[in-house]
C-alpha cells in the first residue's frame, strides 16, 4: 500500500509497537522505523544496554552524525561540481575567443 497524506502507520521498535501519524507512504514510514529499530538493536547488541531510554539516545546520536556527514559531503561535492562547472565554462569562453 503505498498510500500518502496523513495516516497512522505501526512500527514495531525494540518489540514494542509505536503507532505514528505519518505524511507519505506507509512503506516509506517502514523503511524509516526500521532503520531505527536496526541502530537500536546494533546498539543494545554492541553495548549491552537494557535501558531503552539510554539505546534511543545514543541511536538519536549515531543517526545524527550518520546526517551530519552526509550533509556535509553533500555540500563538498556541490561546492566541487561548482568549481568544476565554473572552470569548464571559463575554458569554453577561451576556446570560443
């Protein structure tokens, strides 16, 4: 079902069922609770965590820096494509003189 618009979907999260009010696609909403559930349970494997509360908070971390360096290696190569654009444009404006 990949219906859009605002809607409640279930995520099951650390075995506990979370219903969310969501604006896109149930399978969308899926992919990101399970994503969750995924760091989470990494978490709790790696560190041996039982506190839910302490899992969700270094998940949060771990999902936010996972962000941040996307974001910041977004904006590199967008920086670098601009500076590759501007020199190519500067070497047809020569070409064609």
């Amino acid at each position: 079902m990949s219906q859009t618009g605002d809607h409640l979907v279930e995520l099951d999260i650390l075995g506990q069922t979370y219903q969310v009010r969501v604006h896109g696609s149930q399978e969308w909403a899926q992919k990101v609770g399970g994503l969750v559930d995924e760091t989470m349970r990494q978490i709790q494997r790696e560190t041996r965590l039982q506190e839910t509360t302490k899992v969700a908070i270094l998940a949060a971390l771990n999902l936010a820096d996972r962000l941040i360096t996307l974001q910041e290696n977004q904006a590199a190569a967008a920086a670098e494509l601009q500076s590759v654009s501007q020199q190519v444009a500067e070497a047809l404006e020569e070409a064609l003189r």
